[in-house]
C-alpha cells in the first residue's frame, strides 16, 4: 500500500518536531525539505505539519534568514559536514545552523497546510516570519533588475546542476580539509565529485568569512529560486487576507517579480538562470528553467513555450520529469542533480500546470506514481528505467507523493501493467492510515 508506506516513511524520519531527509545521510533539519514535507504531513497529521515548519522558523536569524540546515545537538560533529564548527552563524542562541538558505517555498507549505485544517491562529503566528524571510531576500539579494540572486549552488537546492558549471569554473578549490560523509551511504557514481565538493566548501568559507554579507566568486540569478520568491508573494497575498491585513503590497511584489523573470531570464523557450556580475545568461538545459510554471501572473504565452519545451526537451508525457534534458551535453541519469528525476521538481512543476494542462499534470503526477512504484521512496530515479538513485526513504518523496495522490485521486494513478477498469492500488483514506501507522 503507497500510502501507508508513504506515512511510514515520514513516521520514522519524524525527530519530535521535524522530519530529517533521511536517517543516515541528512540528519538534521533541511529547510526546503521541511516545507515539502509540511505540505505531505498536512495530508494525514496537521499538527506536524505545523510544528515542523514552527521549528524551521525558530532558527531564523534576526534578519530573516532562514537558514538551509539547523543542526540537530544529538548528532556528533563529524557526522556530517560542513557541520555546525565550520558555520560559525549568527543564530539566535541555543540554535546552531549553516549561514545559506534555500528556494522560499515555505509560504506556499504553510498555506496548503492551514487549508488542510484551516487554523488562522497559525497563520498569524507565522506570517511575520514569512514577511520577514522575504525582506531579507530583497535587502540582501535583490538586483536592480528586480530579481533575487544566490552565492551558491547549496542555496539554489539543485546544486550540482550542470547549470553551475560555467560559474563555478571561476573557483579555485582550496585543500581537502575534510572527510566527506555523503559517501558512507550513496555511491560515488551518484554524488558530486571531489572537486565539486572543494568548490562548495571554498564558497561557503569565502561567504562565512565576509560576515555572510559579501557573495564570492559565484552570484547567480537562478529561476527556481525566482520562481519560489513570486510564488512565496502570491501566497503571502492569500495569508495577509486570512490575517486581516492588506494583501495589496504581495500582489504587487509578485507582479513585479514574474515580470522582470520574464524580461531577464526567459529566451524564449525556457527560463535561464543568469551571472549576475556579467550580466549573461548561463544557457542551460535545466528543469528549473520550467519551474516558472507556478507563478499564477506568467504570460499564457510564455507558459505555453515553457509548456512545449517540457513535451519537447523534457518527455514530458514519456519520462518522469528529468532534472535535466536528455539530449543536453552533461545529462547524466544517475548523478545528484544533473538528470535524474526528483519528486520535488516535479511537484513543482505539477503546481503549474494543474490548471493551465491538466491532462499534462495527470500524466505528470501518474509519472511519479511509476518510479515509486517500480523504487520506493528513493531521493531521486533514473527518468528512463525508475530505478531509483541515492537514500532509501527520502521524506520529500514520500510527502508530496501523499499530496499528489489527495489531490488527485487513484483513478488517475494506475499500477504499472494495470488496464483500465483493473483494481487500482488499494491506499484508503489517508488520515485513516496514519492513525494506523501511529497506532
């Protein structure tokens, strides 16, 4: 049963007031997971959807970062790294975390879990934080062009991408310094090179060193991110009216953003994302390029192209999502990030298309469905065979799987094999399977 196994996964990952990515390579608290996985525990637990976001923003830094891990105390230093030693953060006191953040997708996590069981109290309590979350992106990070950037691939979530090649070319690895762990449990075939991780960890000591002010040699405008900040605005717009408050200034913040994305990241086919020293766009096959889908004020025009380039570049209606096209030099199906399908990316691109395609947002989410049914809930799969690539019994993969299949019901989601009118898998109602697993 997908479902139950799905509420088994997230169950066992739970820490007691988050959900760690998974058990031996991600120990701690990663902060776009935990909105992916608020918005799958909003489906069967509503009360852990919102503790684990409540806890994500109890790291937050007094200028509204939202950091992208937040170290669990328990687990030793040399388990992971760069662990909570090589940050040296600004944190609030008694919380250690890293000094980068990922893509702000939290607004969106917390609005979908206060419509799971509406509950205005906790918006209220966490829309300052959000607010907050989103001036620090426009004070620190915001080009006069309108649009948000990062210093560094971690920051970007798909961070070895081949779409960071050309910018992290610019880096010089420093010493090795440091044992990699990540190792320990996923195959080297499957991960990030040595050389690539020297470039990681030379950017985010160049940054740490700055007072985490200054970017280094990588500032990139990427469109996930992009996307994720409008997106963030849109729904703040949604929460603010939930609050009582004035969601006019969101509306125009999101407005402002698909716009300039438009005119500064769009070629025509898909979004790029861009060097912002240089000002050039790093043309690349990426499948952040199509994640713009999600903005709800994007040109029917121009989601029409993106829509074309994902049937075209992507498989859209063949393949799982890839995180890379297939037939761009550097695709790799097996690697971290640079081909692999990703249950998260395709979730994403799923929000933009639910209602502009939703023929194609079926076939989307039943692609999904395949590669868990052929793998499990792995990190990531090949878009070709399924297999499935990376940990066993990733959260992110089993929460939106469970917000995939609520959404849609079953008789969209077939098992692998099965004609139409045959049984479909057996999931029952998904709060029920909870009260099993916990049971």
């Amino acid at each position: 049963m997908i479902l139950r196994d799905a509420v088994r996964v997230l169950a066992s990952n739970w820490d007691g007031s988050y959900t760690v990515p998974s058990r031996r390579l991600y120990p701690h608290q990663w902060s776009w997971d935990s909105a992916f996985i608020a918005i799958g525990n909003a489906r069967w637990s509503p009360r852990r959807a919102r503790a684990e976001l409540l806890t994500l923003f109890g790291a937050q830094w007094a200028d509204g970062r939202v950091p992208h891990i937040v170290f669990n105390p328990a687990v030793p230093e040399g388990a992971y790294f760069p662990g909570p030693e090589f940050w040296r953060t600004g944190a609030p006191s008694g919380v250690r975390t890293s000094g980068i953040v990922q893509p702000p997708v939290h607004a969106l996590a917390a609005w979908k879990v206060h419509l799971s069981e509406p509950d205005p109290a906790f918006l209220r309590r966490i829309y300052p934080r959000l607010v907050a979350q989103q001036e620090f992106l426009r004070s620190a990070r915001r080009s006069p062009e309108g649009l948000i950037s990062i210093v560094h691939p971690w920051e970007s979530g798909m961070d070895n991408s081949p779409a960071w090649d050309l910018p992290l070319a610019a880096v010089r690895p420093g010493p090795l310094g440091f044992v990699r762990r990540d190792l320990d449990s996923v195959s080297a075939e499957e991960r990030p090179t040595d050389r690539d991780y020297h470039q990681y960890v030379e950017l985010a000591r160049a940054y740490r060193e700055s007072g985490y002010r200054e970017p280094g040699a990588f500032q990139v405008e990427c469109p996930l991110f992009n996307a994720a900040y409008g997106v963030a605005e849109s729904t703040l717009a949604r929460i603010a009216k939930v609050c009582g408050l004035d969601p006019e200034p969101h509306e125009r913040e999101a407005a402002a953003l698909t716009r300039a994305m438009v005119t500064h990241l769009f070629d025509g086919r898909l979004f790029q994302a861009r060097d912002v020293p240089s000002g050039a766009l790093l043309r690349s096959s990426s499948a952040a390029g199509l994640t713009p889908l999600m903005l709800p004020g994007l040109p029917p025009e121009v989601a029409e192209a993106l829509i074309g380039t994902a049937l075209d570049r992507f498989g859209l209606k063949e393949l799982p999502l890839p995180s890379y096209a297939p037939d761009a030099p550097g695709f790799d199906a097996a690697r971290y990030w640079r081909g692999p399908s990703w249950v998260n990316v395709s979730w994403l691109v799923w929000q933009g298309l639910r209602e502009r395609r939703p023929d194609l947002a079926r076939t989307l989410a039943e692609s999904v469905m395949r590669a868990v049914s052929r793998s499990g809930f792995r990190e990531y799969f090949d878009p070709r065979t399924l297999r499935g690539h990376g940990c066993r019994d990733f959260s992110w993969s089993a929460a939106l799987v469970l917000d995939l299949v609520a959404e849609h019901g079953l008789n969209a989601l077939k098992p692998p094999g099965r004609q139409a009118g045959q049984e479909q898998w057996s999931v029952g109602k998904v709060d029920d399977i909870g009260d099993h697993v916990l049971a």
